[in-house]
C-alpha cells in the first residue's frame, strides 16, 4: 500500500512549479500599498491573489476592506466533520524599492541567479502567500482541515485597519490554529518556529536654535547651529559600547546559543573593520534588547549647503524593543530622553509616531506546536528550532487578542541572506520547496 507521506510529498513536488510561476507573476505586481500611487496595484495584487485562491478549490473567496484600508483576500475551504479549523495568513502588499537603479535586476521583474528567486516580496511575503496556495493545490482543494486563507494587503504599512478587519469579519476568521507565514529560518536547511518578536515605536525630535538662518562667520561661535545640537543629542542615544543608553528599558535574556559572528557579519553585508556594537550574545542583542536607529534626518543637503548656521533640524528615530515591554511607555522614554539631552538650552519638540507595534512572546507547548515540530523535522531532514526575531510583527498581538482560544505558530521561508526589505531581496528556492512541504505534513498532523 502506498505510503500517504509518499502521495503527499510527490504531490508538494507536482505542485511546486505552477506555485513558482504564480509567485513571479504575483512579484510582478508592485503593490506597494504605501505608495499612493500604487494604490491600483495593490488592489490588482488582491485580485490575482482572489482568483488563485479560486483556482486552488476555494468555496468561497472574497475581498475585503476596512474604511481607507487595504484589500484583503478571504477564502475558505470547509473543515471535514469532526476536524479543526486552522487559519492561514500571509500579505499581499510589498515594500518600496529603496532604489531601482540600486538592484542587481530589477526589483519586479522576477529574476533567478543561483537556485534563488530575486524581486521585491520574492519571500516577504508573497513566497507566504504561495506557500499556502502550493499546499492546496498539492491536496487538490480538499485539505484534511478546515482552511481560512487570509491575506492581508497593509503589512508593510503597520496594518492600521486589521482591528477593524477582524471585528468585521470575526466569524469568517475564526480558527482553532493559526499560522503565520511572514517570518524566517535561521539557515536554508534548518527550520524555525518564530516565538518571540521585538515591539516597535518611533518618533520625529526637532531641534531649534535660531529664529532664522544667520552668517556663520558672523554669529559662529558664540552661538551654536541646530544640526550640530540635534546630532549631539542623538549621540546620547548609545552608550560607549553602543548599547541602547535610554532607562528604564526591557532587556531579556536567552539561552539560544550564540550566532557565529563572522555568518552573521556577512549576512548584514557589514563593512571590514566596523564593530559590533551592545553587549550580550547575538540572540539577546537582535531579540531580547531594545535597539535604536535614526531612520533619517532633515536638514540641508550637502550640495545644497551654504555657510549659515542652521536653524531647525529635525528626525526620525525608531527603536526596537524587548519582549515584556509596553510600547507606548517605551515611546515615552524614549520622548523624555531626547527632550532632557539637548545641548546649550536648544528648544526640543519630540512628536510620537502613530505606528506602535507592541513586542510578543509565544507559548510553545500543546498540541498544535507538537504537530508543527514533528511536521517541519519530517521535511527539512533537520530538527526545527525555536527563534526569535529582532523585526516586529506588529498584527500578532492582535490575532491572539481577537482569538485567545487559538495556538499561533508563526513559520516563513525567509533566511538571513533573502535581504527582507533591503536591495536583491530573494527566496531560496529550494527551502521555499520544503516550506510548502512542512506546511502540508502540517496540515496533516493537525488531523491526529
């Protein structure tokens, strides 16, 4: 008697080519939902994702929105009698470029070099999106659990209406596991369930000076200029070591073992010579630690420069923070350290940003992580790992809220070389392959 495994495995395998073409069609779509002016795009993102949900046997699909929100793709497959339901999420929508002209290819014209697959949301997340599709194709439209395919399309721009999507459309979404298809394995052979995310908060601090710009040969001296006071000021956001000098702070700790620094180096593509900076092993560092960044600042521009001293300046800063956390008492540290840290009795306004994505921490025990272990060991031929993730997801916390009797396993088929965000993102193809071949023996162990 054949082996069911076997027919499963050998039906991912048909399944994988249509699933490849369909991901470089979807690539092609720059739904960069942030981008007014790819508002078109995104909702044509949502239709080719509603009629490939349909082509994957679908009873139902539809496409959704909340006031001045995104479209959403919601699709359903009934639940054989007596089997659970499991809710599979992934987006549709995609980050800016950063650049075209940066790209090694260009960023939505899907390109293969080296078994990986090239283009904007190659893996983050429409390699999520097919993952799910690849699935029910492979078991032909009828899973062996209840499917709710759910498929955002404002990710990328903090999911600002998934609360009201959720309340709207509770019922439809209601599920008895979640899966999550927007996080990353450590390495291409080597599985990871995510159970830990960093939170997120920001704010835009402006400094000011002078009422007008004045003649530095003039004025120089005795009175300072706003770029050089704003700069001191986020200098003050590290200490010597370049841990996170903010008080008040979460950090955690881990006992992962410590990453190998010099992988790690590469990965991020840092320069010979540059330090690491903060202390503590790797994963406490990238998981567990808050973590501070300038996303950009206003002031002149060098050719633009002229010998005067600067009025204003102002910018953006982000942080990251730990697990345990509160975002909005985080963002107010953050706030008071800023406005207490400017030199020479400059003027200090710290604005709060509106996107907060609270940090989270997962339970791993039950069932339903048991069967995503034993699932995700079987196709990788490597034991799956626990991880955490140093980006922020911020709609988890919401998921758990909304649905607090479900188990939420969060999986993806990035890796630390697939450049989520950055230039030359890409998708291990093969990995991609074994993704959608746990997801499937997933499927199955949920049915025990």
């Amino acid at each position: 008697m054949p082996d069911p495994r076997e027919n499963l495995a050998a039906a991912v395998t048909a399944a994988l080519p249509s699933a490849r073409a369909d991901l470089e069609g979807l690539v092609r779509i720059p739904s960069i939902w942030a981008d007014p002016a790819h508002a078109d795009d995104t909702h044509r993102s949502a239709e080719a994702v509603a009629e490939l949900a349909r082509g994957a046997g679908a009873a139902s699909v539809r496409i959704v929105a909340a006031e001045g929100g995104a479209p959403a793709v919601i699709a359903r497959w009934p639940a054989p009698a007596g089997q659970p339901t499991v809710l599979l999420y992934a987006h549709h929508d995609v980050q800016p470029t950063g650049g075209d002209q940066h790209w090694t290819s260009p960023p939505f014209e899907p390109t293969e070099r080296d078994g990986r697959l090239y283009g904007r949301g190659a893996t983050d997340d429409k390699a999520g999106v097919m993952t799910h599709l690849a699935v029910l194709r492979a078991y032909r439209g009828r899973p062996p659990v209840g499917v709710t395919l759910f498929v955002e399309g404002e990710e990328e721009s903090g999911s600002p209406t998934l609360t009201a999507l959720l309340a709207e459309h509770r019922d439809l979404l209601a599920s008895d596991v979640i899966v999550i298809a927007d996080a990353a394995n450590p390495a291409v052979d080597v599985p990871a369930l995510t159970t830990s995310l960093r939170g997120l908060v920001d704010v835009v601090v402006e400094v000011a000076m002078l009422e007008r710009p004045v003649h530095s040969g003039v004025y120089g001296g005795p009175i300072g200029d706003a770029l050089t006071a704003l700069c001191t000021t986020l200098g003050s956001l590290h200490d010597a070591k370049g841990a996170v000098a903010v008080p008040g702070l979460v950090h955690g700790h881990s006992d992962a073992p410590d990453l190998d620094e010099a992988t790690f180096r590469a990965d991020a593509g840092l320069l010979d010579g540059v330090e690491l900076i903060g202390t503590g092993t790797l994963p406490e560092r990238t998981w567990h630690a808050p973590a501070v960044a300038v996303l950009g600042i206003d002031a002149p521009r060098v050719a633009e420069a002229s010998n005067v001293l600067v009025p204003r300046a102002r910018a953006m800063v982000s942080m990251r923070i730990a697990p345990g956390e509160d975002a909005v008492s985080a963002q107010r540290a953050l706030a008071a350290h800023l406005e207490s840290h400017a030199p020479w009795g400059a003027q200090v306004t710290v604005t709060p940003g509106t996107g907060i994505a609270e940090p989270f921490s997962l339970d791993s025990s039950g069932a339903a992580h048991d069967a995503a272990r034993r699932a995700f060991s079987e196709a990788f031929g490597t034991a799956a790992v626990e991880t955490g993730i140093g980006g922020s997801i911020p709609f988890i916390a919401e998921f758990a809220r909304t649905f607090p009797g479900a188990a939420v396993l969060v999986t993806g088929v990035g890796d630390p070389a697939s450049r989520w965000h950055g230039i030359d993102e890409s998708l291990h193809l093969e990995m991609f392959g074994k993704g959608v071949l746990a997801e499937a023996l997933l499927l199955d162990e949920l049915t025990r």
